[in-house]
C-alpha cells in the first residue's frame, strides 16, 4: 500500500527523487521504498515547493481530523469502549488521551478567560490604606440597586462599630511604629511579639510595601537588614501576593484561572491511585486507569465547553443539565471497562466521586496558593 505508482514525474514521489539513505533517520532504503519503515518519513530529496508543503498539511489535518472525530464518536456513544480499545493496542485510530484532554483544558479555560471580563474587577479592588471588604460600598455595582443598597447598609453598621474603628485605628498604630524606624522594628519582632513570628514578618512586608518603602524582597535586605532567609523571603513572597490580590483581584483570578489546566494533571494520576485501589483485584494496571481517567474527563470537558457555549449565546444555565449527564455516562462507563454489577460500581463511583471532589479542592488550593507567591 505505501509503494504505490508514482502520480507525475514531477511528484518528490517520483523515482528520479528516491534516496538509499532516509534523510531523517539515516536507516536503509530501497529505490521502491516510498516512506521510510524505520520512521514513516517520505523517502524523497527534492526541495519543499509550496505545493508540496500545502498538501502535507493538509494530509495532516485530514489524518488528525478523521483521528479527532472517531475519538469523539467513541467518547460520547459508547462508555468504556474507548479506553478497552486505547489499552488493547488500537491507538492509531484514536488522538491521544494525555494531548487530547490538554487540549480541552487549555480551550475551556481560554474560553472562561477571554469571555469572563475579569479586568472589571479591578475596580473593586482595595486602594491604597483602604482593605477589600470597603471596596464593596459601590457594591450597586455588582449586585443591583436594590441587593447593593442592602449591602452597603450591612457594610455600613460594620464600619460603625467600635471594633472596626479600634481595628482600623490599632493597625495605623502599627504602620506607624513600623515605619518609625522599619530595622530596629524588625530585629525585635521575635523577642516582643506574643504573636506567631511569622505572622508579624508578613504584617511588617505589607507595611512597607503598601508605603512603597520596598519594592522586592531584595530592597528589604539592603535597606533594612533583613536577613536573607527562606522564613524571610516566604513572608514577603505571602506579604506581596495577598496585597495584590487585594488591589487587583480580577487580574489574579484571570491569571488563576491561566494556570488550573496544570493543576487537572496534577492530581489525575494521584485519582488513579484510588481507581486502582478500589479495583485492585481486577487486571488493569496503573497505566490503565490513568488512561480511564484522562478519556471520562475529556468528555467532562467537552461536555463543559457545550454548556458554557450555550450559557454564554442563549443566556441560560445548562450547567446541571450536562452535569446530570456527566454522571450518568460515567457510572455507565464504569460498568463496562471494569465489568462489574450494579451496586459494586454505585459503591465504588460514590467512593470515588467523593475522591475526586477532595482532590480537586486540594489541587485548586495548591494552586492558589502558588499564584499568591507569584503573582
């Protein structure tokens, strides 16, 4: 099938183009041979013309659509048939499974970015000496009149109360014994303070950073002679990234949301861990339930990419509709790739339902708190 007749003499097909020696992988070649065995390379020396370069890439595109769409067709018609045939060794009809669900990540958190207008939040962040929760008095803003109004007046009665005037007033006091002399205060934190340490470093980072007294960790070492230690250096890193997050909340989120593709991948093959205990006596291997796991969560994020498509064109809220369905696909593809009854699967999809939602929490988590650092 691959030594087929030459199309036109002109074709990088043609004879007068055949090489001995692929040019990719060195393996080799006889004068029939059109590809390469080694490699799959097309065994030809002629210069890359546009035409040729066109057709390879539409060659390509046809391949790997043909490829998208049978993935597709196996995902959403027929539960489990797709990792049964991935692992039995029919992977060349099918995309693969770890570049497949990147690609859905990285397109329904693109998505979510680009259409969420998160730089209005801006807005609302704290200014200045102001702190987050006063940001919400243009709260008619977000909510309405009405919600806004009520709002403001709960924000209000706060703002009233003797604790939130000594809160205010007792963290002017400590900016202003801060600021008196920044070194002298610092060296005496450990030995005055009943507070945790640590706690009080961040207190004082935030100071000096919300009066533009420093800039970077580095400024505070030359400046003031902090020491230039790892306890130092992550109360600054925590100083700085909360106080950004206070004034510029809407930025961190869109750069939160930027980063959660890689936080699927971090806890997916730690969920197959507990795919794997609660099928331990079956013959799968790890690998198994790891490619089980990357082909459901795909179809969770096609299912989500639809839903959020439908939502955003028709104003409307279909979310629990594809969830519903979610649900059910994957109780059903339980059953058959790991061909057990029903109450051993609703048993084992509770388990692990219930595994999955802790993990993502600790995975979303992990990665707050990496963007506060960063940010």
């Amino acid at each position: 099938m691959e030594n087929l007749p030459d199309k036109a003499k002109t074709s990088r097909y043609s004879f007068q183009y055949r090489a001995t020696e692929c040019l990719n992988c060195g393996h080799p070649l006889d004068i029939s041979d059109r590809y390469c065995p080694n490699c799959s390379q097309a065994n030809s020396t002629k210069k890359l013309s546009i035409k040729d370069f066109l057709d390879e890439f539409f060659v390509s595109l046809i391949s790997y659509d043909s490829k998208l769409l049978k993935t597709l067709g196996a995902l959403l018609m027929r539960p489990g048939k797709i990792t049964k045939d991935y692992i039995a060794g029919k992977r060349v009809s099918y995309t693969n499974p770890f570049r497949f669900l990147l690609s859905l990540t990285i397109i329904y958190f693109l998505m979510i970015n680009f259409t969420g207008n998160f730089s209005e939040w801006d807005k609302y962040g704290a200014q200045e000496d102001s702190y987050f929760i006063e940001s919400l008095y243009d709260s008619n803003a977000i909510f309405g009149i009405e919600e806004g109004a009520e709002i403001n007046r709960g924000i209000d009665s706060i703002n009233q109360t003797p604790d939130y005037d000594a809160f205010k007033l007792r963290i002017k006091k400590q900016d202003s014994l801060i600021l008196a002399d920044p070194s002298e205060y610092f060296k005496n934190l450990g030995t005055v303070s009943k507070d945790s340490p640590f706690s009080k470093k961040q207190e004082f980072f935030t100071t000096l950073l919300r009066s533009d007294s420093i800039y970077d960790f580095k400024d505070a070492t030359s400046k003031y002679g902090v020491a230039e230690t790892l306890g130092n250096e992550l109360a600054f890193n925590i100083a700085n990234g909360l106080l950004k997050l206070q004034s510029r909340p809407g930025s961190f989120i869109s750069t939160l949301i930027s980063k959660l593709p890689f936080a699927v991948f971090f806890f997916l093959p730690v969920f197959a861990l507990f795919i794997w205990l609660a099928y331990i006596r079956k013959k799968y291997s790890y690998t198994d339930h790891l490619i089980f796991s990357f082909h459901n969560t795909a179809l969770l994020f096609i299912l989500l990419i639809i839903s959020y498509l439908i939502d955003t064109i028709f104003a409307v809220s279909s979310n629990w509709i594809f969830l519903t369905i979610f649900s059910l696909y994957l109780l059903q593809a339980m059953r058959k790739f790991y061909d057990q009854g029903v109450f051993k699967t609703i048993v084992k999809y509770l388990f692990l339902n219930l595994i999955f939602f802790i993990l993502s929490l600790f995975a979303i988590l992990i990665v707050f708190t990496g963007n506060i650092f960063t940010y």
